[in-house]
C-alpha cells in the first residue's frame, strides 16, 4: 500500500471482499498476535463445541462469564484473578 489512505479503504471495503470472493481481511497484526489469535480461535471453537457461551477479544476470553487472559510467560490462557 502506497498511500496513507490505502489501508483505510481497504478495511472499509472487507465485507465486500468477503462477499464476493471469500477473502477474509484482518487488521495488521504480528506474526506472534496472529498465532496467539489462532490459539484463542481454537479454544473458542472447544468450547461452543461443549455448548458454553464464549467471547473473545484480543488476547482475552470470556467463557461462561469467566474472564481468562493470555499469559505471555506461560504461553497460555490463565484465569484471570
């Protein structure tokens, strides 16, 4: 992206990407933002799996009203205290 103003319209115009050719477009994120994403995705998808209401925000989950977070040292999802 050349310009300033490129990747503006380019998250403003991801629903239509993914309407017509199933490109899902995220934010900039790192290499280890991006697995630490996927890790998150795949305990959600356990989770619903088992019927339990789950939310997910970056680097932070909530599973039937219980927060858990992204422990760096760890390399996991603690319960937060």
């Amino acid at each position: 992206m050349k310009r300033r103003g490129d990747k503006k319209d380019l998250m403003e115009k991801r629903g239509e990407a993914w309407r017509r050719w199933g490109i899902g477009i995220d934010e900039d994120l790192t290499m280890e933002e991006r697995r630490i994403r996927w890790r998150l995705l795949e305990r959600t998808k356990e989770e619903r799996a088992k019927g339990k209401e789950v939310k997910v925000e970056n680097r932070k989950m909530e599973i039937e009203g219980v927060e858990w977070v992204w422990d760096e040292k760890e390399q996991d999802l603690v319960k937060k205290k």
